[in-house]
C-alpha cells in the first residue's frame, strides 16, 4: 500500500510539472506583463520587459513603450512618429510585436519614405484613456517626433480620470510574476475576481465625461504643435456601431461633439466607423467587440499611412 501511494504521488507530482512545463512554453503562461503605479499617468507597463504569450511576442522598452529600444533623441535622417493609445494600439497578449499597429507603419513607411530610417513609437497600455495619454506626455515628451498619434475608440470619449487602482489588485494588472503558471491560470480563469469598490466609485465618476477628455485632446494637440509635432487623431468604433443599429443615442452625441471639436481645432482626423460600414465584412477585421486583429491592424495602419504621407506629405 506504501508502495502505491508512493507510485501516486509521484505520478502526480509528474504531471503537475507536464503541465507547469507546458503551460510555459506553449501559452507563456507564468510570465505575465507587470505594470506599476504611478500617480499622475495612473499605471504604466513596467520598463524593459520581454514576454510570449500564446506564441505572440511582446517587447516592452525603457519607457514602458510596446515598441524596440530606442535613443530619446533621434538620429539624424530618421522619421519618428508616436503612437498614443489603449489596448488596440498596444495590441495586447493576441498580437505579435510585428503585427501591432506601430510595427504594420512602420514597416511600410520604410518602404514609402526618404528618410534614412522610420520609427513608429507605441506608447500605449490596456484602458487608457485621453487623460492617462496626456500624462505619459507630459512625464516623457514626445521624444522629438515629427508626428504625434492619438489613437482613440468609441469608448474613450467616456473615460475616467487615470487611477493606479487597479495595479495589483485586478487580475489583468499585476505587479508581481506569479509562482507557477498553473497559479496564473487558476487566478485567471477559475478563481473570482475581488472586487474593487474604490474602482467602482471612480467609474462612476460624474460631469461632463466627453468633454473633460476633449479637453484632454485638445492639451495634447497643444502638447504636440508647442514641441514641433504635426498631430492626428484616429478613432476606430465597437464592432456593435458597426452597422445596423449602429450606435447608441448617447455615443452619437458624444461623437458629433468630437466631430465638431475637430473642425474647430482644425485637427487632422480619421473616424473609422464610415470606413468600416464602407467595406464588405468588417466584422473580419475585428479579434472581439472592441479590438483589431491582425486584418484590421493592416487596415487601420494603412489608412493612417495614407493620410501622412498625402495630407501631411511625409515623403
């Protein structure tokens, strides 16, 4: 009897570490992406970072851009461009470094322009929004980039002032690596996530919410014409706006505001929810109600490519 109970546990033991093992090198489980506080920005993806989940690989940088090492000043010749934005420009855990919006502009702004080298910089992290953006720059600057980008959805005309609150304390921020990843994916997907009254509180966050992050957009605007950066905004829509009904009563509002806001400041921009309606299925384009795929990724850094190097003439 001590003989098999010695068997099972070693069998269990076995397999324990199979699936430890496997966890790792097939999803990247175990090695998560750590953010950190900060007061002003509200969080922010820990510098120098490297990570591969579900096969995709993700490179964080010295300031905490999803993007490869770079100088603050550029080279002489070079074409710098810095993308700001949320979870669809850093692409997240299902979007290889290569497929991500930066790197797809990259590429091809290397193939189309004069300049010596492109760099497409991506400053971005999951549920920011205008305020968190305006932040980042006003903490890092806007590394001498001849473009500024604020990549923006539907959603973050409605965002709530930039808190640290959830580092630490909800699943998708942690701070720390988990012991195992067989410890990550239970916390993942089978243990409930505590609740965070203070974050709900903030959510709830009351007044004028568009036009407190319009004004966001527009010192980031200033932000760029005071440092020498021509500025464009870009908004992609759910994939619920897309469509009939299309969007709710509320969003319309909020986004005529935007439209309005833009003629007035004369700001270059790209509202994507015509562009989508345009074309067959673009619900192809789309990995869930709110984020691109690959597909759209292409899309998306296509059209923006076109609008630099027509409008704004960076040949």
């Amino acid at each position: 009897m001590k003989e098999v109970l010695i068997v099972i546990l070693a069998v269990s033991v076995g397999l324990l570490v199979v699936i430890e093992l496997g966890l790792r090198s097939l999803f990247g489980f175990g090695n998560p992406l750590i953010y950190i506080g900060d007061e002003q920005i509200g969080y922010l993806l820990a510098p120098n970072q490297s990570t591969r989940r579900l096969g995709n690989q993700i490179e964080i940088n010295e300031f905490s851009m999803r993007s490869g090492k770079i100088s603050k000043i550029p080279t002489s010749g070079t074409l710098r461009v810095l993308l700001l934005g949320d979870s669809i420009a850093n692409g997240g855990w299902w979007t290889d470094q290569k497929n991500t919006i930066s790197s797809l502009l990259m590429a091809s702004l290397s193939s189309q322009s004069h300049y010596q080298q492109v760099e497409v910089l991506n400053a971005s992290a999951n549920s920011w929004g205008p305020r968190n953006e305006l932040a980042y720059l006003q903490r890092f600057g806007n590394f001498q980039a001849q473009v500024l980008i604020l990549l923006i959805n539907t959603d973050d005309l409605f965002a709530t002032a930039p808190s640290s609150l959830p580092v630490g304390r909800d699943r998708n921020y942690p701070n720390h690596k988990p012991p195992l990843a067989i410890a990550e994916v239970l916390q993942r997907y089978v243990f409930k996530q505590k609740s965070i009254p203070e974050l709900q509180a903030l959510q709830n966050e009351t007044g004028d919410r568009v036009g407190i992050n319009l004004e966001a957009i527009s010192k980031i605007q200033n932000f760029a014409q005071e440092n020498n950066s021509q500025f464009l905004l870009v908004m992609t829509p759910l994939l619920r706006e897309i469509g009939e009904p299309g969007s709710h009563d509320y969003e319309i509002v909020a986004r005529k505001r935007l439209s309005d806001f833009t003629k007035e400041q004369q700001i270059n921009y790209i509202d994507f929810l015509p562009k989508f309606n345009s074309i067959a299925n673009p619900q192809a384009l789309y990995q869930d109600h709110i984020h691109m795929n690959t597909k759209g990724n292409k899309f998306v850094s296509q059209e923006i490519e076109k609008l630099l190097l027509e409008k704004l003439q960076l040949v």
